[in-house]
C-alpha cells in the first residue's frame, strides 16, 4: 500500500506543480495586515482597513505594482496583542507575505516587532508609541507622529507664546502615559516648568477633582492633556463647566478626529492641538506641498467609506504608498530589498507629513509634519504663528 | 470650601450612578440569590438606545422611554432564557451565565449600534450653576435627583405593597414564601425587570456627563458590584450608601490625595471595611436560626 499511496502523492504534488505552475508567471505580491479592525482600538483599525482595501483596489485597477496585482491579506487582532502575535506568525510562515503593514497599536506593535525581525521581512507599523523605532530595528518603520512629536510642537507653540509653566494632566492608559513621560523628558530643553501634575483612568466619568486641583495651583498659564479617546472629551466638558477657559488647554494629536469635536461639544471651543494636514486638508494653502494628496485622500476615504476621514487611515495610506513606492524602485519581490528600499525613502509627500527616512531614522518625519489647529465653532483652524 | 463642594458633587454625580448599578445587583440578588453581572449592560443598553432613537429623530423622553422598554425586555428574556432554565445549579454557575450573557450583550451592541462614543444633550442645558463656588452641571442635579427618587419609590413599593411585600417575604426564606402562596417565578422575573429598568434609567441619566458606547457596563459593573459588597450585599440601604461612598472616595481621593491612586485608595477602604466587617456596613448577619 505504502509504495502506491507514495507514488499517488507524488503524481498529485506533480500536477499540482504543473497547473501551479504558470498561475505562477501572473505573479502577484502578497502584502499582509494585522489591524485592530474590532475591540477597543476599533476607531484606528477601522479606518486603516477600509484605507488599505481601497487603495489596494484601486493599484490593482490600475495595472498594480511594477506588473504585479497586490494580493493583501488583512487579519484583525481586536486589540489583543496576543493575537496579534499569532497572525503575525501566521503571514510569515502560512501566508509567505513580502511585507507587512499594520499593529494598529504601539501595543499589538511591540507583540509583532521580534516576528518580523527574525524573518526578515519589512513591517511598516501604524502605532504611535516612539518605542518602535528607537532604538531602530532593521526591518521595522512606521509611519505615525511620535507622542515626543506632539510634545515637542506644542512645547514650541508654549515657548513662543511665553507661556512657561504649565500643568499636565495625563490618561493612564498606554498612550496618555507613554506621552506623560515623552512630555516631561522634552520639557527642560523649552524652558518649560511643569508646576503640577494630575492623572485619570482611561474610563474615567468625572475629572472636575484634578482639575479643580490644577485651577487652584497658582501660576498655571497652560494645561497640557495627554490622551485619546472619550477621557479628553470629558476633560474638556470639566474644563468649561469650571469656567477655566482663560488658562489655553492644549490636546493631544490623540483627539484629532470629527467625534471629539461632536463629543466635547461647545466646550470644545479655544481648544489647541497639533495635528496631521489632512485634518485641515480645504483650509492649507494652494502652495502647500500635501495640498493635493490630503485633499484627494479625504475625498476618496469619504466618497467610499461613507463617514469622516480620520489621520489614522491616513497613516494607513502612507504606510502602503511607502511600501508601494519601494517595491516599483526595488523591482524585486525580495523582502530584503524592499527593506532596502523603505529605508531609501526620501521626498516621500503623505498624509501625515514629508517623509525622509534614514537607517537611522525609520519614520522620517519633523516637526514640520504637524500643523498647530485651534478648534473654533465646531471645527478646526490652522493657528497662525504668533511672531 | 468651594474646593469642597466641588469634590462632594463630584463624588455624588459619579457615586448615585454606582448606587442605581448596586441597587439592581441587589434587587436580583435578594430574589435569586444570583449575581446579576450582566448589570452593568443594562446601563449602557439605556444609554445607547436612547441616543440612538434620538438620532433617528424621535423626541428624547420617547426615546428614553423606549430604552427603558428594551433593557427591560433584554432583562426578562436574560431571565426567560438563561436563568429560569437553570434554575437548582449552583450559584457559580449562575454567575457564569451571567457573565456570558454579559459578554453577549456587548457583542451584540457592538454589531448592532457601533464602537464609537455618543453623547446626548443635557436634559438642561450646559451653563453650570454656581453652588457655594463650585461649578456644578445641571445634569448632575439630574442624577442625584433620579436617583433619590428611584429609590423612593422602591422603597415604597418594598414596603407599601403586596407584590413588594412578596419580594421581600421571597428574599428571606424562598420556601417559606412558596409555602404561603407567593408565586416566586412572578418575584424572580420582577427581580430582573426591574433591575434592568433602574440600570438602564441610571445609563440615560448619566450618559450626557459621562459618553456611552458599547462597553461603558464592564466597568460599572465592576464599581456597582464594589459599591453593593461595601453596603452589604442583599441590603437595598446598603447599596445605595455603598455607591455613593464609593464615588465619594474616588473623588476625595483624587481631589486631596492623589489622582493616580484614587482608584486604588477607594478599594483599600472596602478592603479594610470588608476585613473588619464581613457583611459590609449594611449587612445581615447570616445566623442560621434553629
């Protein structure tokens, strides 16, 4: 019996072969994809699947890359980084994918980092942490500011309003602590003096206590709050409802997203952050060089997604493009070229900023990325520098 | 002083919301002796269905009223469905289906509304009033003000009428109380009803101060649950007493000491009540008489 089923097997493996064969010559790229489509972490999955599948669309369309169709595979991980792991795995060693983009979160991000690294193969992360990149691994970029960045921009807004000292209040979860210390670190080189600090659970229903606190310390010229999702929309109901609203609060790139507009409501007014372009993308000027992607990216997301673009799609979008660019240059499917490639970026004009990266620098972007947007009558405006 | 006043109003809003929770964990427990973890869903359906009736432009109180409708329906067939079948397992297991039924609800929210954050209007207005120097929400007085006088009426339905009277007849000896002619079925699905109609009011309540979205019950569950184990689990008194201190020691802990360990400080407090006072403050003690 053996012999026969061994033979059997090898006239299966043959045909296979053969009809695998010249399905082979139409080659396609396998590009792969863990995101948190659901779960908490939703509203960054969400937009960066419905951005990868529409551009993917959209390249295959239109001939695809260098004469190959991108075939993408897209896990969701529901913001669980152990599961993030595991299709991690799954696309190095199932699905043999050249690339990866995706990790929506620093967290399921750093889960996936030690995969990627050990195949080999390029991993252009979404997550916002400054972790990923530095120290820099060799095949691991990512295209999202960093929370230092943020602190950084807004710093430089402080400092050139001579508004010294300031009071922070931070979110407790991963992003609003990673931001409390990147904040704190940058502080000094700006001469700014944090006079006090206060923190809130991510869940939090009520901040009036840490503020009242903050209202009560005397000095207080700004208040500075790291954090994402609903924590700073009740932060900045509080804030209005004590009646702070001389002492300018300034916000995260965090909350740069419609909803926090609609959640915050009135109260929203006066609030300043630094964000993405696309945020703004009608209101840059004509001669601003992402002009024409922002807009065309926001009109594209909008058309087909049906809801308001967000700047984590957009993340999405460059992180595609990036790859997409690197392997038209590398002309090659090798994933080690196409790392090669990546790190060659220079120019690069996306949604979040001018790209330029380095082997040392795998994201590429300055402070030049963010724009400083105040929010006046339920929507954003660029603030002016002041001289 | 206004200091004060502001920690106190803000300790109040947030503790009458955990009061209503450990209200409807202990109205379930009294009748069932189960665990009703799935109360901190009921919460979230109030306030996701009202905000999403309202959007579809049916007038606020309607829509309000509609949630009540819905979480009440989802308690009933919680109960229908899930418990009344299982009805002679043991507690943990009762417990267990809870839990699932809790995580089946939120999946289900999750799918039918979405994962975003909503808010609703407040009831009125947003210009906070200006008490002893704090700056208070009007939706604050809102929540306070339900809360005192939902569990007025409870009270007097406990204690004025029949059914209330066989509620409570039920909760001290369910055998006894069969015995003597109560239906304990009808007690039962009362029980669940009418927790999920008093979650579901704290959720509409509290929803223009606080957001909701599909998973806002995990952690009122959890503080409704703290908040009845503090007030003496089965003690309608005590759970109210227990929410209100528990939001009260959120507040002042983070207004006096420190905001990073407010959360830790109110469960260090229960921990030690709990230690020297098994039952909570409110408790009975459980004496088998012979």
């Amino acid at each position: 019996m053996k012999p026969i089923s061994a033979a059997l097997c090898l006239v299966v493996a043959g045909a296979v072969a053969a009809l695998g064969g010249p399905a082979r010559a139409q080659q396609t790229v396998k590009i792969g994809s863990v995101l948190s489509v659901s779960g908490p972490a939703s509203f960054l999955g969400d937009p960066e699947d419905k951005t990868l599948r529409m551009y993917v669309d959209k390249i295959n369309a239109a001939g695809g890359v260098a004469g190959n169709k991108i075939e993408l595979v897209i896990y969701d991980d529901g913001g669980d980084a152990n599961k993030a792991r595991t299709f991690a795995t799954r696309l190095i060693e199932d699905d043999k994918v050249v690339a990866m983009i995706g990790g929506s979160t620093t967290g399921t991000t750093m889960a996936m980092l030690p995969v990627f690294e050990g195949a080999e193969v390029p991993f252009i992360s979404l997550g916002g942490a400054i972790e990923i990149i530095d120290p820099v691994s060799k095949y691991v970029f990512k295209t999202p500011h960093t929370d230092k960045m943020a602190c950084e921009k807004i710093f430089e807004d402080l400092k050139q309003r001579a508004l010294t000292k300031i009071a922070l209040i931070a979110g407790t979860d991963g992003f609003g602590s990673s931001m409390r210390v990147q904040c704190t670190l940058a502080a000094p080189k700006y001469g700014i003096q944090i006079v006090t600090e206060e923190t809130y659970g991510p869940r939090d229903s009520d901040m009036t206590a840490q503020l009242t606190k903050i209202k009560n310390t005397a000095g207080v010229q700004a208040v500075v709050n790291t954090g994402f999702g609903q924590g700073p929309a009740i932060v900045t109901r509080n804030y209005a409802q004590l009646g702070m609203g001389a002492v300018p609060l300034y916000q995260s790139h965090g909350v740069a997203s419609k909803s926090f507009i609609e959640l915050a409501g009135p109260a929203a007014d006066g609030v300043r952050l630094p964000a993405a372009a696309l945020l703004v993308a009608d209101k840059l000027p004509d001669n601003d060089p992402q002009k024409k992607i922002v807009v065309d990216y926001k009109a594209t997301y909008e058309a087909t997604a049906k809801q308001p673009v967000s700047t984590f799609g957009g993340h999405a979008y460059d992180g595609l493009y990036i790859l997409v660019d690197a392997i038209k240059r590398a002309n090659s499917t090798d994933p080690k070229k196409i790392r090669d490639e990546i790190e060659k970026t220079k120019g690069f004009v996306g949604t979040g900023g001018i790209v330029n990266m380095s082997p040392t620098d795998h994201l590429g972007l300055d402070l030049s990325a963010f724009r400083m947007l105040e929010i006046k009558g339920g929507d954003w405006i660029l603030m002016a520098p002041k001289s | 002083m206004s200091e004060f006043v502001q920690f106190l109003m803000s300790g109040l809003t947030v503790g009458a919301v955990y009061a209503l929770v450990a209200l409807g964990f202990t109205l379930v427990y009294t009748a069932s002796d189960v665990v009703n973890f799935a109360q901190g869903e009921f919460v979230m359906l109030g306030g996701m269905v009202t905000v999403f009736m309202a959007a579809l432009g049916v007038p606020l109180p309607v829509a309000a009223l509609i949630a009540v409708a819905a979480a009440v329906c989802v308690g009933l067939l919680l109960y229908w469905l899930a418990i009344a079948p299982s009805r002679g397992a043991s507690p943990v297991t009762l417990i267990i289906i809870t839990i699932g039924a809790s995580i089946l609800l939120r999946g289900a929210a999750q799918v039918l509304f979405d994962k975003q954050f909503h808010k609703l209007p407040s009831f009125s207005g947003d210009v906070p009033v200006n008490l002893l120097g704090a700056a208070v929400q009007p939706q604050s007085f809102w929540v306070i003000g339900g809360t005192a006088l939902i569990v007025l009426l409870l009270y007097l339905f406990m204690e004025r009428t029949v059914l209330g009277k066989a509620l409570r007849a039920t909760a001290a000896n369910r055998l006894a109380a069969r015995l003597v002619g109560i239906n304990t079925t009808t007690v039962m699905t009362l029980a669940f009803g009418g927790s999920a109609a008093i979650g579901a009011i704290g959720g509409i309540l509290v929803t223009p101060i606080t957001l909701t979205s599909y998973d806002v019950g995990t952690l009122l569950a959890l503080k409704g649950f703290a908040a009845a184990m503090l007030g003496g689990m089965g003690n309608p008194l005590g759970a109210v007493m227990g929410g209100i201190l528990l939001g009260l020691l959120e507040s002042f802990g983070a207004g006096y000491l420190s905001s990073t360990y407010k959360d830790g400080i109110a469960f260090v407090v229960i921990l030690v009540v709990l230690v020297a006072m098994p039952q909570g403050l409110f408790g009975r003690r459980s004496v088998e008489r012979v």
